[in-house]
C-alpha cells in the first residue's frame, strides 16, 4: 500500500477556483454536469457515477473514506494506515487474503490496478477493472461493500500484519524523508499535521490493541463519512441499482459525525528557519507565502483563479530567464502554489544552490520580487503568455478525457466535499475568460500571490554549513530590496526567428501498406526509408524518430561513456547552431522537442511538435545533422558539477553500495558509478566534438518514423523539402557484449545508516541464445517469480514490505539475467534469502500452474493492448519491429506470445535459467557502532 503524506486539495485542476462564498457575482454551473450522477444513499453513502468510453470496456473505482491520520487518537498514530493494511487480510466475504486471489482471477494485477493509500485526511482504496462485465462489477462492489463495513480486524490477521506496515516503514527511512519530515514541522508548526505522520509511529505500530484498531474503523468508516467514485463504460441506472443493493444496507450511523482541527496558524510576518541533514545536504532556499484557503463559487472567483494560474506560470518562465542570469550560484528555480493541508494554501519559491552562499541568494531573489512587484509583467509578456494559453485550452478541448483520470478529479472531490464543475463548462469557461484578461489582471493576480503576510524562508544547508539568514537578517534584506528601485527587464517570451534552412528538396516514392493500413512506407529520393502512420488520438500533435544501428552497445565501453557525455552537452546545447533557449523561446503555441537517442543497439534522434511547426521540428534536425556545438565551457562545468555531486554523495551508503557491485560484476568496465578516468581528467571537448560527429553525425542511414495527427500529403511534401537532401552516410561498427562476472561470496556491507538490510540477489544464466519470445518469456517468468516471493516473504513470513524481480536478456546477449531486490529487518536477511532461494528452487521442481499463468496472462494482455492503442506506445512497436527485422513483422508479437504462451514452455524455460543460473548476493546492513 502507498503513504502519502500529503494528500492537500488539488484546486479543481483547470476549474482552479479558490473556493469561496460570493452572492454579489455570477454562480458558477455547479453540480450540473449531465455526464455525472451523484448523490446520496437513504444511509448517508455518497456517490459519483461518471459514464465514460475512453477507454472502452474499463471501469476505475475509487472508495474514499475520509479519514487519515489527522483523524487518530494519540495512542492510534498509524492506525488509520493499518486499518487500509487490514482490509486486505480478512473480511466478511474474504477470509484471510483471498480478496487479492479473487481480484486476480478477474484479470486485475495487485499493486498495480489493486492498491490503496492513506494520506492526512483521507483513505482511498483503487481497483483499476479490466472490463465491464457484469460478474466483475459485482465482484468489485462486494469487497468495497466489505471494506466499508466488514473488515475482521482478527488478532491473527493484524500480528501478522504488523511487520509488514514496520517493513514499509522501514523502507522510507532516509535522509530525504528525515529532511522532509524537518520541513514540514517547521511549515506546519502548532498544527496536528505536525504530529500525525500517515505511517505511524512505530511503537505503536507494535503495541496497539485489536481492538483500537477496531475503534478507529467503527468510529470513521461509516456511510456517511464514505463516497464511492465510479468512472468508466457503465450503464449508469444498472450501476446505480448495485451500488444500492452492496452499499445500501451498511446500517445509518446514530451520532454525529466528529469534528477534526484541520488548521495550521499562520504567523504573521517574515521568519527565517534552517534544516539539515546528513545524506541530504544540498543547499536550497524556499520561500513560501502561507494565506487561508477560501470557497469562492463564484464566476468572479474562478476568473481570479485563473489570473493566478497564468501568472504562475509565467513567474516559471521569468525565472528560467533568472537562472541563465545566475549560473555561477544557482542550479535551478520553480515557483509553484498549493494547498498545505487542509484549510491552508502555501505559494512558494524554490532554488536549488551550487553553493551555501545563502546571503547573496536571498538577496537576489527578494531583488527579484521587488522587480516584480514594481514593474509587473509586461503587455507583451501577458500577451504572448494569453495567446498561447488560448490556444492550449482550445487543443485541450478537443481531446478526449480518460476515465482513469476523471476518476481522480472526483477522488478530490469526494475527499474534499467540493462541487463538481464539469469539464466542458471548465473549457468553456477557460476559452472565454482568458479571451477577457488583461495585463493588469495578471499582475493583480502576481501581486496576491506574493501579498500574504505570513512568510517562510526555509534554508538547506549544504554540507559542512552551520550558519544561516536569521528572521532579523531576513528581514533587513527584505526591506532593503523593496526599498529600492529595480530597473526592469523584458520577461516577455521572446520570440527567436530561427534560421531557415536552406535545403535541397528532394522527391519521393509510395512503396505500399502494412499493419491491416495502419502504416504507410515510401522511399525518398536519397534512399532513406520513411514510415507513417496517421492518428488523430492526440488532436494536432506529432511524433517523429530518425533511428539507425549503433548505439552504445556497438562501442567500446569507454567510447560509448565518452559518447553519451557528447550527446548530452549537445542536447544541452541546442540543435547544431541553435542554442536551446531559442528553441524555448520559438514563437510557437505548442512545446517544440528535439533530442538525440542512444540506446544499446540504436541511435538518432526524436522530437515532437504541433503539425503547424512540424517543418520548424525538421529544420531543426538537419541543423542538428549538420553540426554539433556545445555551451561554453561546457566540460568544464560538467566536470564541476561531476566532482560536486561525488564528493556529496562520496559518503552516501547507498551509492556506495551500487558502486561496489558494480565493481565486483563488471571488473575493469566503466560504469555510471565507476567512469573512464579520462572523462574527468584527459579528455578535451575538442575529443568529445570529434567523437559526436564521428559516431552520430557519420551515420545517418536513418529509418523515419512519424506518427500522429497531420494530412499524409503535408507530411510528404516536407519530408521532400527537408529529408530527401539529408546525406546518408554509414559508420560500419561491431557489437561487444559485456558480460557480467559472478563473485561466489556474497558481498556484505555494514555502511548504511537506516536500520534495515537492502538484499539485491543477482542471477546470470548461460547460454541463453536470444530470441523475442524468450525475452518476453523471460519478463512473464518475472513477474510469476515475484508473485510467489511476496507471498512467502510478505503474506507468510511477514519480513518484507515489498520484492521486486526483473528477468529480461538484451538482443544480442548469449545469457539472460534476473535481478530480485528487498529490503528487511537486518536480523532476517539470511532466513528470507534462503526462503528466497526456496520459492526459486520448488518452482523449479513444480512449474507454475496454469491457473497462476492464465491470470498473469490475462493481466498482460490488456495492458499489451492499451500500449498498441497510445500513440507512444504504436510509435515504439513500430520502430522496434522495422529496426529489428527491416519491417512491421514484429508489431504486437508479444501479444501473440502472451495468447500462445503455454504452462510447458514457460516451466521448461524456468527450471533451466534456475538450474543453470550463477547467483551473485549482495546486503547492505547498518554500519557497526
């Protein structure tokens, strides 16, 4: 299960209004949405029932119970989590964990389309069905139904469980969390937030009765503290008359509905705190504004609203601009605003430093605000920024809406008790609002955000810092800053006239269909392969790949690290003369992407654009075919920035963990933990150029791929004008294998500072010659692997929150791998690794059954069907295939795997990769005292 810490209020996405009673203005539509049915049950039982076909046959519940952490006695921190943990062990209808069998015999795959989380205010439970057939909904119905009022909670059941939700524990310390944890005690000071953590506390954990478990379940989980968020391909009024008949009888609650504190006090003026933490020591500064979340219904309201979100994000785009201006001190900065429990929202800046020079920071970014404060955006800015905003509204409205995601609009709702305002009056109201804002409604909105009084300057301190800004200092320097006058700057998105290319057009050929018409081939004058396939599942957008043979599989271990380096600093670059914040900054209404692709066998590069600035997108690669360029002192700063984070992490147990395994398996070979020494000392960008226009701009013996929303004439008549000139020209390379070594001792290592032992077992099986289907087999084997190693670690022997095990084989590698990876307490590492070795030697012996690979089957293939329909998705089969035969043969080969797929096939493969696989062990435990 998921702990999230915090859940907060979502602001109604585009309807973004901060909510607030206001009877001089025109009400908003609330709560008239054709497309949703809610209402309540006779007991109190609410419910959101939201048709929907995209995708067909798919239905996504939701039960929100609200009720979190906030909600806890002093002696139950943590129950509200262990309540969620329970309703998967025992219930009226489900004994024991048969709800997980159950749910998996109906196709749906537990941690993935079964889950659930509890976070301060709320428990959400989500089951993702895979079809709409009448026994699914039922079956889903009868566990909420058993969830909301028929939880066991028996003592044997919650034993067991107690080391599972410890393990899950466990596996969040760090420093992260730790330094997470120190900011959010200071933002949310004198607030029950600050003292109820959704995991719990430990002892707690341990020592709490049955039966205040029990209490915290009969005391919030009653109808009318409960919704049910359905979103899907449902018939409403037969949906409906089952939610009555399984929800219905849950008995009407006789007392009132207790109140929770929810508030956290707003100190009044600027104070200035610091945190550290060991392991998590990179300076940063965040300043945020604290105000009181306040409904407003109204139109007015929702106008304001959206003033605030355009004005948000253009503060982004000025300090994208700020942080070219300060590159010496600052790697990053963002600004964004949300809700901060409950009942209060935090607008807040964020920087991250290169360097603890907290004095200077502050004062540069109070100068900012003081910049913005008196001089505001500019027409040109605001005018920019609304034009194109119009245009992505009226993109967005044309697409469809996925169930999965209205789902969780109405999660928020239903958590929140908001209205519902649909998503058709939103885009209405978004395409005519904007039409009405002007520059002075921008910088009103600019200036709200940064008004309020009650201020945090929060500072990380960076390794080896001990002092910070005081409250006083903070202070002083904020009053000089707004005391001064700032001369201002142009922030406006300005707009670059990119260089045209000049290029020689060229012609093309029609060379035929393929996949039942979905693709059609021609061939350029030059030689080149060009493949299309035309969707319009993403109204205007386009999606394009230049891919050939090669990539870092096909150097050198050495020469493909220095390879990689290249292409990064030319993408960081730009596109051959253009740098990238021209790119950025195009005089476009839609994001213009061009990177280059290296992967273990492939290369080139990929983009997308709208189809109005797919010649731009093309443009933009011949410039990046014809040259390559890096910033200034581009290496220099990768080295820094290199040394930088080594030397930050150079104590960092888990990064020493990684390195040393890489280093006892690949002996010699550089890795990303262990690189060629040349990178940081020898090497010259003179080398790095060299080796970029050898390796990536010597080939281009390209397969063009595009796929997406574009006439095919149009697209043909600028593949002519921009591709058929391209030079093709072709590198011959070899491919090396690297092969990983099999140290017979198990590398144990006392580092961690976190009291629980990471187990990563690793296994190499020889000779395994490649084939699809083997690698696909190898990927089910995978997952049947894990389900087998939860249920004996976890659901029997309670010593492990979660396992993960991956089994795959690279094309081109004689020997496949496996990788399985758990975290526990230190004590058990050598009983759950023999357990481990247990469950890998009895499947060995016994196979799967074909009960367990029919439902693994059946949960893959609907998801193998849904990444066909997604036009990334068909984007990557497609290439695949023509990049590994020369055509689409191979386009949805693992679906015919997975329905061909036999229990025989399966278990003759699994005992022979077990039976001859080497296995490698790793630990990591806590350092000695």
């Amino acid at each position: 299960m998921i702990v999230k810490t915090r859940f907060g209020r979502l602001m109604m996405a585009a309807m973004a209004c901060l909510l607030a009673a206001c009877q001089t203005s025109e009400m908003l539509p609330l709560n008239s949405d054709p497309d949703l049915v809610q209402g309540r049950l006779d007991n109190g039982f609410r419910y959101y029932l939201a048709p929907n076909d995209a995708p067909a046959k798919r239905v996504y519940l939701r039960l929100v119970v609200n009720a979190g952490s906030m909600h806890e006695d002093d002696d139950q921190r943590g129950v509200a989590h262990m309540v969620e943990h329970m309703a998967f062990n025992g219930s009226k209808h489900f004994k024991g964990n048969s709800v997980i069998n159950a749910l998996e015999d109906a196709g749906l795959k537990f941690g993935i389309d079964v889950n659930a989380f509890t976070d301060f205010e709320n428990t959400v439970y989500l089951l993702n069905l895979p079809d709409n057939r009448p026994q699914t909904l039922e079956l889903a119905l009868r566990i909420i139904a058993d969830w909301a009022a028929e939880v066991s909670i028996a003592r044997d059941d919650l034993d067991a469980e107690r080391g599972i939700v410890l393990e899950e524990w466990r596996a969040r310390l760090g420093p992260m969390l730790r330094l997470g944890d120190k900011k959010s005690a200071i933002e949310m000071a004198g607030s029950r937030y600050a003292m109820r953590d959704p995991i719990g506390d430990p002892e707690t954990i341990r020592q709490v009765s049955g039966k205040r478990v029990a209490d915290f379940y009969r005391r919030w989980y009653r109808p009318d503290n409960m919704a049910l968020v359905a979103s899907g391909d449902i018939d409403v009024a037969k949906f409906k008359a089952m939610v009555e008949q399984y929800l219905g009888a849950m008995p009407t609650a006789t007392t009132p509905l207790e109140t929770v504190d929810f508030g956290i006090p707003l100190q009044d003026g600027l104070r200035a705190a610091k945190v550290h933490e060991v392991g998590a020591e990179e300076p940063a500064l965040e300043l945020s504004f604290f105000s009181p979340l306040e409904p407003d219904y109204s139109r007015a309201g929702y106008r304001r609203e959206l003033a605030e979100q355009i004005a948000g994000r253009m503060l982004n785009l000025r300090l994208q601009q700020w942080e070219k201006q300060h590159q010496d001190w600052l790697l990053s900065g963002a600004f964004f605003s949300s809700a901060i429990g409950r009942e209060t929202r935090q607008s807040i800046f964020t920087l991250q430093l290169k360097k603890g020079e907290y004095h200077s920071a502050v004062s540069a970014l109070f100068d900012l605000l003081a910049t913005l404060k008196q001089h505001g955006f500019s027409d040109k800015a605001v005018a920019s920024q609304l034009k194109r905003q119009l245009k992505l509204e009226q993109r967005r409205a044309d697409k469809a809406v996925y169930s999965i995601d209205i789902a969780g609009d109405l999660v928020t709702t239903a958590a929140n008790l908001d209205p519902w305002l649909s998503y058709k009056d939103r885009a209405r109201l978004n395409l005519e609002l904007i039409g009405s804002l002007t520059t002075e409604d921008i910088n009103q909105a600019l200036a709200r955000l940064t008004a309020p009084s009650s201020r945090l300057l929060l500072q990380t301190l960076g390794a080896g810092e001990i002092s910070a800004l005081t409250s006083a200092e903070a202070n002083a320097l904020w009053q000089q800053s707004m005391s001064r006058q700032h001369s201002d700057f142009d922030a406006g998105q300005q707009t670059s006239e990119m260089p045209e290319f000049k290029a020689e057009a060229g012609s093309s050929r029609f060379i035929g269909e393929a996949a039942e018409g979905r693709l059609k081939e021609y061939r350029l004058s030059n030689g080149l392969r060009l493949v299309f396939s035309q969707s319009d599942l993403n109204p205007g957008e386009v999606h394009f790949k230049a891919l050939t043979v090669g990539g870092m599989g096909s150097l050198a271990p050495s020469e493909a690290q220095k390879l990689r380096l290249a292409v990064n600093l030319a993408d960081e670059f730009g596109a051959g003369e253009v740098p990238q914040q021209a790119i950025i900054n195009y005089d476009s209404d839609y994001p213009l992407v061009l990177s280059s692709l290296l992967d273990g066998q492939t290369q080139g590069f990929s983009g997308w654009a709208h189809r109005d600035d797919l010649a731009a997108l093309l443009q933009l690669f011949r410039f990046k075919l014809q040259q390559v360029q890096f910033a200034s002192n581009a290496l220099k700063h990768w080295r820094e920035e290199y040394q930088a984070t080594r030397a930050q992490y150079a104590n960092d147990p888990g990064e020493q963990f990684a390195s040393t395994i890489d280093a006892r398996r690949y002996p010699g070979v550089p890795t990303v933990y262990n690189p060629a020494p040349e990178l940081l000392t020898t090497l010259t960008e003179d080398e790095l150029l060299a080796d970029y226009r050898r390796h990536m701009l010597g080939n281009t013996d390209f397969i063009l791929f595009f796929v997406g929303d574009i006439d095919e004439a149009r697209l043909i008549r600028l593949a002519e004008q921009y591709l058929a000139g391209i030079e093709v020209k072709r590198e011959a390379r070899k491919q090396y294998q690297i092969r990983p070594a099999t140290p017979k001792e198990r590398l144990q290592m006392p580092v961690s500072g976190e009291p629980r032992a990471e187990t990563e077992v690793y296994l190499t099986s020889y000779p395994q010659p490649w084939s699809a289907k083997q690698a696909y087999l190898l990927s089910l084997m995978g997952e049947l692997i894990q389900e087998q190693l939860r249920l004996k670690l976890r659901e029997e022997a309670s010593g492990v929150y979660g396992v993960t095990a991956w089994f795959w084989q690279e094309p081109g590698e004689d020997f496949s791998s496996g990788r399985i990876s758990f975290s526990s307490d230190p004590e058990r590492v050598d009983e759950l690794i023999q357990q481990l070795h247990l469950v890998l030697k009895r499947m060995a012996d016994e196979g799967v059954s074909p009960h367990s690979l029919e439902n693994k089957r059946r949960q893959r293939q609907d998801r193998l069907q849904r990444e066909l329909k997604s036009n990334l998705g068909w984007l990557e089969a497609v290439s695949q295939s023509y990049m590994a035969v020369g055509g689409p043969q191979q386009i949805g080969q693992n679906i015919r795997f997975n329905e061909e797929v036999t229990a025989a096939e399966l278990n003759s493969l699994l005992k022979q990769f077990i039976l001859q696989s080497r296995v490698f062990e790793a630990v990591m435990l806590p350092a000695s005292e």
